[in-house]
C-alpha cells in the first residue's frame, strides 16, 4: 500500500495496575504492572503502519524517560515522529487501576503536553500534513487547533471523538469530515438521537460522508448519503477490546482514503479490529 497517512492527535505513557484480589482502600496491593505506548492518536497510528500506510503521527514528545520509550516504540512500530514537537515538559502518562477480572477501578490521566499541539505548530508543519492521502485527527486537541486543521488542510479527514466530554469539539467541522468513528453513547450524545441508527443517519445528514458507529459485540451501524446498515462481528472475542476502536477507524481512513462507500470502509474497519483482538487472544491463550 502506497497510502500516506498524517496523524494528529496524543501520544501517552500508559501505565496499567491489575491487582490480584480484591482491592483495598489507602493500602498496597499486590497485583501486576504494565508499561506500553497508548494515546488515542498514537494508537491510530500504529493500527495504520500495520495495515500498511506510511503513517507519520503530528504530536508532542517530551525529552524525559517516557519520552525515550515512546519514541523507541514508534521507530519499532514504524510511526515516523519526524516532525514531531520536541517538548521539556514531562511526558503525557495514563495511570488506571484494576480489579483481578479487569474492570478498572480508578484512573488518573495527565494530558497537559497535548495543549502544546498549538496552532503556531500546525503551521510550521503545515506542508508536510499536506503531503499525506488522509489525515486523521482526534478529539483531545484544543477547539484552536482543531479549527486551524479544518481550515488549512485541503485532504480528506476521519476523526475519532474520544469521548463524550470531548466531541463537540468537532461539531463545528462534521460537515468537513470524510469519516467519522464515534461510538454509540457519543453518537448519541453529539445528535440527541435516543438510539444509534437514528443518531448514524442523523450525522449523515449534517455531512459526514461516511459514519460508523461502533456498537462493541453488537458490531457496527454505518451511513452516508446512500445508505445505512449495519454489520455483525464474524467472531465475538473474551479478550479485552481495548484497542479495537482505534484499529476501526484505521480501517476506516484508509477506506476514506480510497473513496470507499460507508458499507466498503465499515467492513474494513471491522476487519482491522477483528484482526487485532484475535492476535490478542491468541496471546493471551498461549
């Protein structure tokens, strides 16, 4: 795939604690801890290098310990931080607790370095977000950034909403958006529909070219001008699905991208997440 795609959006240090019993209050449990590269933006990107698109991610590293390990893990996952903002602050880290089964119990996010993905940047990066097929932002950037985006780059765009408290960031510029991967609960949110398919072909109708809207097990509803759907997962994994919306809507740019239908680009984004959850399961069965 010869594709080139620009990701703008937040690269975080994750750190996950899964205690081994029951959790217990102002105390020390003994559990496990993992350490990985996450972040909304980031994570798209390495889902779109797996499936094979040149994939440069537009962010903000920091130049402390985490910072070293989030750039290494790029450069193994062939996410080109090239023109990456250079920071002293401390790096954006994710911080969540656990029960035994996985359900998380707590969480803590320090985001702060993502306030320096600032207009003035954008500009001085402007040209090379240009070079690329299909950009895709997320929904954690400033209301600021996210208008000098909208306004200066001439590509087809795909976004993710990330949550609730942050979608209506994006109102304002659906109309420019060449794909959209908002969950139920946002869909819902952002339309003030009281079900998902209605909320679909309502985000179809304000000019979103392409809608999904991830249902989880329940798999996906999609919409554009011409039609709407929806599409069963072919398996239902017991794995944790963490992951699996960002690995959708990398399947869904590069639908965008290739000027897919809404149906094309939602079976390929359902493909690219079935395909991660079942590398993920077979890991965790080995």
């Amino acid at each position: 795939m010869n594709l080139k795609a620009a990701v703008i959006g937040g690269m975080n240090f994750d750190v996950v604690g899964i205690s081994e019993s029951a959790l217990l209050m102002r105390d020390s449990n003994i559990g496990k801890i993992r350490f990985s590269a996450g972040g909304v933006g980031r994570n798209i990107a390495e889902q779109l290098a797996r499936l094979g698109a040149d994939t440069s991610l537009f962010t903000c590293v920091s130049d402390d310990f985490a910072g070293h390990m989030l750039k290494n893990d790029a450069r193994i996952k062939n996410i080109d931080l090239s023109f990456a903002k250079e920071s002293a602050s401390n790096a954006s880290v994710y911080l969540s607790i656990h029960e035994p089964g996985g359900d998380m119990a707590l969480a803590i996010n320090d985001m702060s370095l993502i306030s320096e993905i600032t207009p003035e940047y954008l500009k001085s990066v402007l040209c090379e977000i240009q070079k690329a097929d299909v950009v895709v932002v997320d929904a954690n950037l400033s209301p600021e950034s996210l208008s000098y985006i909208f306004e200066n780059v001439h590509k087809p765009i795909t976004a993710d909403p990330v949550s609730c408290a942050k979608i209506d960031r994006l109102k304002p510029h659906l109309s420019r958006l060449a794909a959209f991967k908002p969950n139920a609960l946002e869909a819902m949110y952002l339309t003030g529909a009281d079900n998902p398919r209605l909320a679909a072909s309502m985000l179809a109708e304000m000019g979103v070219k392409r809608v999904v809207v991830s249902m989880g097990d329940a798999g996906c509803i999609y919409a554009d001008e011409n039609e709407i759907g929806g599409i069963m997962p072919e398996k239902v994994y017991t794995c944790q699905a963490n992951g699996a919306g960002d690995a959708m809507c990398a399947g869904l740019t590069l639908g965008a991208a290739m000027n897919e239908s809404a149906k094309e680009a939602a079976l390929r984004g359902m493909r690219a997440a079935g395909n991660l959850l079942a590398e993920r399961e077979k890991s965790e069965q080995a």
